[in-house]
C-alpha cells in the first residue's frame, strides 16, 4: 500500500515536473521562432529594398546611354545638316537670281535657329 502511494506521489511530481518542463520548452519555441520570423522579414525588405535600388540604377544606366545615343546621332544629322547647307559656293550672280536664293537664305535661317537650340 505503501509502494501504491509512493508510486502514485512520484508519478504526480514526475507529469507535474515534465508538464512544466514542456510548457516552458513550448514558450521558448514560440520565442525563438517570433525572433527567426522577423529576422525572416527583415531580410526580405532588405533584400527588396536592394533589388528595387538595383533596378532604378540599371533604368538610370539605360536612360543615361540612351541620352548620349541620341546625342551622338543629333551631332551627326547636324554634321550632315551643316554639309548640306555649306555645298557649293554659287556665284553671286546665280544665287541672287530668282527664289532659290531666297531658299538658301531661309535654309540657312532655319540651320542657325536649330543650331542656337543645339548650342
């Protein structure tokens, strides 16, 4: 009878014990795994923060080539423009017969105009 109680005693303090024991390993769980998610967020907007600057610098990187494309061909159709424009030299005599001459002047007009705005 002795032996029944000591048993039963032990028994209440051993599932009491581990009960505890079980709860306060539950709550660190819980802890740990709190921390391990917002370690977890933390990173991804880090790493979201990192791939959107990334790519506002490679759209920067683009833009930026696409400004000195298009610079360089403006240079090159004014090049050719200026070519054109600066031909041939006329007589005075045939370039001030008749409207071509009032072309050429409103030609070169417009090629000063183009390059005040390129300048």
């Amino acid at each position: 009878m002795i032996e029944r109680r000591l048993k039963s005693h032990v028994d209440n303090v051993v599932d009491s014990a581990m009960s505890e024991c079980r709860d306060q390993i539950y709550d660190e769980c819980k802890a740990n795994e709190a921390e391990l998610r917002e370690q977890i967020d933390d990173g991804n907007s880090e790493i979201q923060n990192t791939t959107n600057e990334y790519q506002a610098q490679r759209y920067m990187d683009g833009i930026e080539d696409h400004g000195i494309e298009v610079g360089l061909c403006a240079e090159e159709k004014i090049a050719k423009l200026e070519c054109w424009f600066n031909g041939p030299v006329r007589s005075p005599i045939d370039s001030k017969s008749g409207p071509s001459h009032d072309l050429d002047a409103n030609a070169r007009r417009r090629l000063g105009l183009l390059l005040s705005f390129t300048g």
